[in-house]
C-alpha cells in the first residue's frame, strides 16, 4: 500500500448513488487564502512569496520553501482568513514535478502534494495523480481534476506564485471559532468571524490607509460595464454603514459638502483609515463632519475607486 490510498478520490461505483460524492469533487482552480495583513503583502510583493512550513512537517528538515493553495471549501467559514486569490490549476501543475509530502492530524486530515520544477527523488516519493488512489487524481481520458473532499488538500509550491496568474479574487467569510495564524490564541485574531463583506471592508480601509495600490485588482472587482461587482459592493456598503454606527437619530450635519475638495477626500481617507485600526471615536469625529449622507457616500466611493484607480461615478451609480 502506499501511504496515501486510504485518502483516494472514490468515483461513482465506490459509494451509492444516491449520496452526494464529496469524495470525488472536480476542481479547475485552487485558492491561497489569507489574513488582511498578508493579503496586502502579497499585493505590494506581486507574488505569494514561499516561506518554510512551520507545524510538525518532515518539511521543517529539509528546509523546502514553499508557497500554499488548496481546491477546499470551507464551511462555516475559512480558518485562513477573508481574503481569497484563485489560480488556474492546470497552468499551475502543468509540467511539474509531485511528490507525495505527508498527512498531518488535523481535523480533518490534512493531505499535502509539493509541486515543483525540482528533483526530490532522494528525499520525497513521487506522487503519480494518473493512478487515482490518492487525494487527487486526474483523469486523463476526461482531462479532469478531481480531490477528495472529505479530507483537506494542501498543494505545496515550490516557488513564487505571481499575481500575473490571478484568475480571480474575492472576499470570504472567517471562520468564528478557528484561526490559522493565532493557533494558540484565538483572540488575538482581529480577524476572526468577519463576513467577507467586512473582511472586505477592513481589506480596502487598511489598504487605503496605508497606500497600497489596488489597481491590478480592478480587473477582478469591477463588471465590464464599469460597476461594482458583488464583493466590491458588499464591501463598499459595509464601509459606509457598518464600519460606523451612528446612534438612533443622528443626522449629518458638517460643513463639508463639496466631493471634489481635497479637504472631504481627505477627511474620507481619515474615516476608513480610523475603521482600520479600530479607532471608533475618531471614526465617530470624521463621521460628523459631512453635511449630508450623500456627500459622505461620494465620498466614500471617490476614495475607494481612487484605490483601484478607476472612475468611482459609475462604479457605484447603483446606490448613490
């Protein structure tokens, strides 16, 4: 036997067909999730940039730096944080290298593959995904991906993977009880239980505050006719009613009311970037300073859209 079988895709033939197979799930991409922090960093660097394996990994020994994506769901939400980077599965393995890593206890049993340009014939045993009695396995006659989804599959890469094979990204919910990065201590993750239109709202405010320019990104936010796809909007929205909560009764009541003004955009800026780090009586202070709803929310969408560096009229003409 080899030490993967017990993990193998199961086909129709191998459960009742009446059950849905998650042990058979076909995939054409695989996602890199991470925590705003991360997510920023890996935008800025214009890769996700390998690094070691830090848990009980025969990987800690050999050293092998390596990047992560996976083909998995999760439900209730992802322990990797809100922030998703999709990749197209087939550019990703083709001609590459595999080799059968290891298993790792998790709940549940985490599966791991390195993918790589490289030769490990004497440290790691190659993993063939032609045979099918793994956790992935590809079907040749039908040229189809297929994984177990009963268990987690980890894809280990070997190299930089470059945001120029980007073929999405999006937002997603945060696990509420689990966190990848905070093992240990689950409450030192700011992060933990956002929806992804909050993970998404935080996304844009600490990029905003901290410049970092989103543009490549606009490709995969904004429709072709020029408006705000789902998770742009939800987290737009998310900004302008979540990220502060005046009390029952409050209306606008400021001076600033012209959106063109340097003054209003950079009291904008100053509003999300105090959402950013959670600085509510600031928020509360910038908040105020509008003259009407509709200033702040053109407000809003200016400094978003400038983010992207696109035109923020039409992007948002739905809801302003």
């Amino acid at each position: 036997m080899e030490p993967w079988d017990s993990y193998k895709v199961k086909p129709a033939g191998f459960i009742p067909s009446n059950t849905i197979n998650n042990a058979c799930r076909e995939f054409t991409v695989v996602t890199h999730t991470s925590h705003v922090e991360s997510a920023l960093g890996i935008i800025n660097a214009r890769e996700i940039k390998p690094g070691l394996v830090y848990d009980k990994s025969i990987l800690n020994t050999e050293r092998i730096l390596v990047s992560w994506l996976s083909p998995n769901h999760w439900h209730p939400g992802y322990r990797y944080g809100n922030i998703q980077f999709e990749f197209d599965f087939f550019k990703i393995s083709q001609g590459k290298n595999f080799y059968w890593v290891e298993v790792i206890d998790y709940s549940p049993h985490a599966c791991r593959i390195l993918i790589t340009d490289k030769s490990h014939d004497g440290q790691l045993q190659r993993y063939d995904p032609l045979k099918g009695n793994g956790p992935w396995w590809y079907d040749e006659r039908s040229n189809k991906h297929f994984f177990n989804g009963d268990f987690c599959l980890e894809f280990m890469i070997e190299a930089p993977v470059e945001l120029s094979k980007l073929t999405s990204f999006s937002f997603v919910d945060h696990h509420g009880g689990m966190c990848s990065a905070h093992k240990n201590n689950i409450g030192a993750c700011d992060q933990l239980g956002l929806s992804a239109s909050a993970g998404g709202a935080l996304f844009f405010a600490r990029a905003i505050a901290t410049g970092v320019d989103l543009s490549g990104l606009a490709t995969f936010l904004v429709k072709p006719d020029g408006k705000a796809g789902i998770y742009l909007q939800a987290a737009y929205e998310h900004l302008l009613y979540k990220a502060y909560r005046p009390p029952p009764g409050f209306q606008f009541s400021g001076s600033l009311d012209e959106w063109s003004s340097d003054i209003l955009l950079t009291h904008a800026r100053s509003f999300i970037a105090a959402y950013a780090y959670g600085r509510q009586d600031d928020a509360k202070h910038y908040h105020g300073l509008f003259k009407s709803e509709y200033v702040f929310r053109d407000a809003i969408a200016a400094v978003v859209a400038e983010s992207l560096k696109i035109n923020w009229r039409r992007l948002f003409e739905d809801t302003i």
